[in-house]
C-alpha cells in the first residue's frame, strides 16, 4: 500500500519537472520559428533591394549604353575632324617650306646688303680719315697763320714800342713816371740809410733835449718814412724822451693804396722795420692783411720771421691778424694776440667806430695812445659819430670823433693830450704818470691855436656838427 504512494510522490515531483522542460522547449522552438520568421522576412527584404538594386543596375547599364553610342558619335566626329585638321597641317607645312624658301631667299639678300653696307663703312671710314686729315692740315695752317699774324703784330708792337721808347727818351721822363719815382707823392721805394739815420737823429734828440719837451717842439720833430704823414717823427721823439719798455705796438686798422708795390703806411711800420719792434696789426680786409703780410714777408728786417706749422706758413712778428674789432671783442682780440698789458704804443684807426673800441678797452693801458679826430670841429664841439654808415658823406672826414671828445674820454682814463700832427688828422696822448714833468700838457683849444696850418685857415673852414653827432 504504501509503494504506491511512494510512486505517486515521486510522479508528483517528476512531472512538473517534464511539464517545465517542455515548456521551455516549446519556447525555444518557438524562439527559433521567429528567428526563422525574421530571416525569412529579411531575406525577402533582401531579395526586394536585389531586384531593385538590378532594375537600377540595367537603367544605369541602358544609360551607359546611351553614353557609349553618343561617344561613339562624337568619336566619329573628331576623327572627322582631326582627318580636317591633318590636311590643315599638311597645307601649313607646305606654306611653311615655301616661307622657308622665302626667309633662306631675304637671308641671302641680307647677307648681300651688309657685305655692301661693310664695304661702304669702310669706305666712309676711309673718307672720315682723309677728312680729319685734311681738318687736322688745315688747323694746322690755320695756327700757323695765327703765329704769323702774331709774330707780325709783335714786330710790329716791338717796333712801336722802340719807336715810342725813343720818342720818350728825347722827351724824358711822364709826370707820371716821375710821380711814382718820387717819395713824397707815391711810397714805392725807400732809402736803405734810414734806420741809421733815425738813430742817429733820436741820440742828439736825447742828447741835446730839454727835461720837458712842448707841444712846439714835437711838431718841429715830425717827418715822414712809412707813416701817411710826419706822425713817424713825433713818435721818434716822443720815444726818445720816454724811453722804450717792451718795444709792443698794437695797430687797429692798415693802408697801403697809396704804395703801387704794397709798402703799409702804418705808424708802427716804422718801428717794425727800422727799430726792431714787435707789434700786432688787426685789419678787417683780407687783401689788405695779405698786402701787409707780403710785405713783411720781404722785407729784409722781418722777412727771418717765419713760421710753420701744420703745414701752414705764417710770420709771428709782426701778427697780421684779419678781424672786425669792435667794442665787444677788443679786449679778448688784445689778449689772443698778445698777453702784454701795458703795450709801448697803441695806434687806432678804424675811420668810424675807433671812439667806442676806446671806450670799451680795458684789457691794456697803452703808453702811448694815437688816435684819428676830426679837425673841421676845431675845439667848438665834443662830438662822435656813432653811425659807421654815415662816415665821410658831407665832407671828406679825418675821424669820427672831435678832438675834445677824445681828450675827455683819454683825460677820464688817465692820459694827456701832447700834441697833433702837422696834417690834423692825429692826436698823441701819452698816459700821464709818463708824460708828468716830460711834456707841457696841451688842450685840444692850445692845440689848434699854436697850430702852424690850423690856426691860420678861414673860419669857412669850420663846421658843425648835424644830427649824425653825438655830444658827449
């Protein structure tokens, strides 16, 4: 009874077990009937793009079909064409070699002309000699006619020139030729004595002279060797009583046009040349620096006075120095050229502007100062002329300045009035710690009044001053 209970239970436990199994196997084949369901429906899918795939492969195939047939068209057509264009080619060809004929034909006529253009070259060529030859004769001749023609004109302004000198010589001597011969009117050539002369004139000056010389005495004095007028003379003298220190002469201004052969007629040339001064000339022009320093440079005094430097030829005795000196630079050009404060003698002579160079120097106190005034103002009037422009347009003027205008400004710094020159151009101050006891002082009043030539003129003679004067 109780086995097949057993049996029961265990029927009980397999057949779920069987029931799962085929369940899980009707779900498998059923897995597998939709997988072959898929596929099925793919491959038909598949089938469905290959047969339009085709039908799009045979459109394609009847389009390429039509491309061939359209192609072999145009083939045909250019085989027709190229058939054209090789009977072109064959025409051109043809036309070619009978250009080429043609060229070989004008290549042989060009060769033709240059060898005749080469034979006419040298022929021109030839003919170009001969020209020039002929060019090269004819200058020839023609130069030799110039000489000729020359030589005759020189005969004859030979002849003319012998005729003319003959003439001369039964006649003598032009005023001219005098004039320049003669060494009161043209300063062209001087006595070789000089110096010993004028030395010898100073020893009896020194010799023979009172403690206190006049006014009359240095006008007595005066002569003339380089200088315009007798202002050589008076220095001398001057010198001669006072002595000499340092033998330094500064001279502001130079003129040598009265000289055909350049000879300065300066009041320190003198001294220079027949003294053995040394001194320093300022002048503004540079022909007339060269004029001056050609002189120098010959003369037989001063001509060892050389120097060379850099190449550069100068003369250091005297300096020829080329400068506009004016108020502003009088001090530093004193200074550059030579560091002397207290120079023997100090000549100025600018012709216009000389009253304000004076007033404004302070860098030397000369012992001598000379300076150009205008006589026509007699004593009456302490002028200057300031305006440089205005120089010498009424009259012909001996300064720009009056004498007492000189003689306050010199008188103010230290200096007397000794005397003028015979010719009333210039004035001589000697600074008063020298001239004390040694010269008679002098008013620029006394000056004119013991005048030898000055005191004497008409009182036409006299002037006055209009507004290009300054009073001072």
């Amino acid at each position: 009874m109780f086995k097949p209970i057993q049996r029961f239970v265990r029927w009980g436990k397999v057949v779920p077990t069987l029931i799962e199994q085929q369940r899980v196997l009707i779900d498998t084949q059923t897995a597998q009937t939709e997988q072959l369901n898929h596929i099925t429906a793919s491959l038909h899918a598949h089938d469905i793009e290959q047969n339009k795939q085709t039908e799009q492969l045979f459109h394609i195939g009847a389009f390429l079909e039509a491309q061939d047939i359209e192609q072999n068209k145009q083939t045909e057509q250019l085989l027709h064409i190229g058939a054209f264009l090789e009977a072109q080619r064959l025409e051109l060809n043809k036309q070619t070699e009978q250009l080429l004929h043609i060229g070989a034909f004008l290549e042989a006529q060009r060769l033709e002309l240059n060898k005749q253009t080469e034979q006419l070259l040298h022929i021109g060529a030839f003919l170009e000699a001969q020209r020039l030859e002929l060019n090269k004769q004819t200058e020839q001749l023609l130069h030799l006619g110039v000489l000729l023609e020359a030589q005759r004109l020189e005969l004859a302004q030979l002849e003319s020139h012998l005729k003319s000198m003959e003439e001369r010589w039964d006649q003598g001597f032009s005023v001219g030729q005098l004039a320049m011969l003669t060494p009161r009117l043209r300063r062209n050539f001087l006595p070789s004595d000089d110096a010993a002369i004028q030395k010898h004139i100073m020893a009896i000056w020194r010799a023979g002279s009172a403690s206190t010389i006049t006014y009359k005495d240095l006008l007595e004095s005066g002569f003339r060797v380089f200088s315009q007028n007798d202002e050589d003379g008076v220095l001398l003298r001057i010198f001669s009583h006072i002595g000499q220190t340092n033998q330094y002469v500064v001279e502001i201004g130079s003129n040598c046009s009265d000289s055909d052969l350049g000879i300065p007629e300066n009041l320190s040339t003198n001294l220079i040349v027949n003294h053995g001064w040394h001194g320093t000339i300022f002048e503004i022009d540079q022909t007339e620096c060269d004029r001056i320093r050609y002189f120098f440079a010959r003369d037989y005094a001063t001509k060892h006075f050389h120097l060379t430097k850099n190449g550069q030829h100068s003369y250091f005795s005297p300096l020829i120095i080329q400068l506009a000196i004016s108020p502003e630079n009088i001090d530093q050009a004193l200074r550059d050229a030579h560091d002397e404060p207290e120079p023997d003698l100090m000549v100025i002579d600018i012709d216009s502007g000389d009253y304000s160079v004076v007033r404004s120097m302070s860098a030397v106190r000369p012992r001598v100062i000379v300076v150009e005034f205008e006589k026509r103002f007699r004593d009456r009037h302490s002028v200057v002329q300031f305006d440089r422009a205005q120089f010498s347009k009424r009259w012909p003027q001996s300064g720009a300045a009056s004498l007492p205008a000189w003689e306050k400004l010199l008188t103010s710094r230290g200096y007397t009035l000794c005397a003028i020159g015979t010719c009333g151009f210039n004035a001589f101050f000697i600074r008063s710690d020298i001239a004390a006891d040694k010269f008679a002082p002098l008013t620029s009043g006394a000056a004119f009044d013991a005048h030898p030539m000055l005191s004497k003129v008409s009182e036409d003679f006299w002037v006055s001053p209009d507004e290009t004067w300054q009073p001072v």
